[in-house]
C-alpha cells in the first residue's frame, strides 16, 4: 500500500489496522529524512486487544519511505515486472544499509546484496532473515502475475475487455493488424502487439496462455483457432461467434486435420448462459441482464447493457482470470 501526505493506493485489508497504518505512514512523512525513525520502521499490532478487531490475531507491518534517490531502484522494479519477470526485493529492518533488488537466478539488479548465511527460498510468501551480522532483512517477493491472456481483436469488444482487465491480476497481450485501432494509452498490465501476422504470436507466448478471439474478420479468426488448436500446451480458448459460426469452423478445422478432441475444447459462442451465472454475478452484471430484459429493445442505454452483459459473461467464462498470484507487485 502506497500512502502520501493526502491520500492512498490500494490496500492492506481496510478496517482500524489500515487506518492505523496510515497514520504512521503520515507521521514518518511529517519528520525530517534525518531522522532515522522517519525512513524505516517495523509495527506488530495485535489486532483484537490494540485495535478492537474482533477477529483476532497479530499483524507485522513494514513502513518504509521512498527517497527520491531510490528512482533508479524502483525504475528497475517496473522494468522486470512490464517484463513479466520474478525478482525479489530486500529490505533491511535494523540499520541503515540500502534496498537490495535481485533476480531469480539470484543476481543482484540493484543496491548491494547482503552477506545471507543460505540461499533464499523463492518459494516462500513475504519472511524476516538475518544476514551475518545478525541485522534482519525483509524478502519481500514481487512475482509477475500468472494468467495471462493473449487477446485478439482491438474493435470496441476488444477494447473493453482490455479496460475491464485493467485491476485484475493478469498480463495481457493485445493483438491486431490495424495499429491505429489501439489507444494512445492502455493499462499497465497490458502489451501491444501491432502485427501482419497475428498467428505468429499464437506460437510466441508462454505455455498455458488463455487466448481470446474477437478479430473483425471471420477468415482470420478461422486462422487463428487452427493456430492455437495446433498447440497442445495451449490454455482455455474462446472465440467470439454463434452456434452457427461453430459449427461452420468445426467442419473446415476438421478438414485441415485438427482432432476433435482439440476441437471440443474451443469455447465458442463465450460467455456464460444468464441461467447458470444468475446465482454468481454481480451486481453489476445482474443489473445489465435485467436492463437487457425490461428495457426497450431500440434503446441507446438497452444497447450498452446488452454489450455490458455480454463483457461480464465473457470475463467471467474465462478460468485462468480467477487465480490470484501468491502476491501481485503493486501490494
């Protein structure tokens, strides 16, 4: 959680504990840099009879001020996480030595790496270890996001998947031919492929991948499908159409040699049937279902809420969005 002297970004879990931290966040921030206590300090809050959380239980916290000295440090943090790539950040508690980036092959990527009596466990959540001298280190992992979806198509479906991913706890890859069919600007966790040939992507992404299929041009998404379907260590993949528009790719995917049990995998058309989704959606989602359904059939609004149950039954259809990393980089 980032705090400022006037405001914060994302979150440690709300409640008194939350507004607690921030208000030794804010009082670091009001004391000179010289101050030792004003850079680094270490909290345990026992939850129940500190705070009056009847949930119980004790909470360390780590406060630690960002120096306009540590740009470069933190510029590399970006670079690796854009990078989809794992490093770990290390943060001395007693002290004053300074922060230390490394990689997974144990390379230090910034700051000077500490003299640690064992190797660090990259398999372990966020841990205290002491170097030495006995002076503890906080291993703090910043792990890539895991899912990653590969989405085809920058029309206006397209674009608003990409905006709805913009929060979620994902890597996407956005392709299409039509370079000026993207934005001047997209979220953070996303990267823009502006290619002639689209198909090539489908071979270049991480094992696993989730793609998606929303391209303007049935021929190309015909290419597409046969491209992923070639892969055996493809993810789930979803393609934008009908029954009718399935059953039409399914003869001629058939005659270009591709398995049915490959081609039984494809989700097409996506998104999840109102029937079975009614108990599970939001609000947000059930609202746009019942505009769908009481609203009058030409209406402008009645048009947005179709596209915006549509968007939800989409995302909600697609499983490698549902898994949360161990940590996102941002926490």
């Amino acid at each position: 959680m980032l705090v400022t002297r006037d405001g914060q970004s994302d979150t440690i879990g709300g409640g008194h504990l939350e507004m607690r931290a921030c208000e030794i966040a804010r009082e670091m921030l009001a004391l000179p840099v010289t101050v030792p206590a004003a850079v680094r300090r270490v909290g345990r809050f026992a939850l129940g009879p500190s705070l009056g959380q009847c949930c119980g239980g004790v909470v360390h916290l780590s406060f630690e001020r960002i120096m306009p000295d540590d740009a470069t440090y933190y510029a590399m943090l970006e670079k690796h996480w854009s990078d989809r790539q794992d490093c770990w950040r290390l943060i001395p508690l007693d002290g004053v030595a300074s922060n230390a980036l490394i990689d997974d092959a144990g390379n230090c990527l910034a700051g000077l790496m500490p003299a640690l009596p064992v190797e660090i466990d990259q398999e372990r959540p966020c841990h205290v270890m002491k170097d030495g001298a006995g002076h503890r280190w906080l291993i703090d992992p910043c792990l890539a996001y895991r899912p990653h979806l590969v989405l085809f198509g920058a029309g206006h479906v397209g674009a608003a998947i990409v905006r709805s991913l913009a929060d979620m706890p994902c890597h996407v890859t956005w392709v299409d031919e039509r370079e000026d069919m993207f934005p001047a600007v997209v979220p953070a966790n996303v990267r823009i492929e502006a290619t002639d040939m689209p198909e090539a992507v489908v071979d270049e992404v991480p094992s696993g991948s989730t793609y998606l299929v929303l391209t303007h041009s049935h021929a190309l998404d015909q290419r597409l499908s046969e491209a992923i379907l070639r892969r055996s260590d493809a993810g789930w993949f979803g393609l934008i159409g009908s029954k009718t528009k399935r059953m039409q790719f399914e003869h001629r995917l058939r005659d270009r040699g591709i398995p049915q049990e490959r081609i039984a995998g494809m989700v097409c058309p996506i998104g999840v049937p109102a029937s079975r989704a009614s108990n599970r959606l939001s609000s947000q989602h059930r609202y746009a279902h019942n505009c769908c359904r009481y609203g009058k059939r030409k209406s402008a609004r009645n048009k947005r809420c179709r596209n915006a149950a549509f968007l939800h039954e989409a995302l909600h259809s697609i499983p490698a969005l549902h898994a949360y990393p161990a940590r996102p980089i941002t926490q």
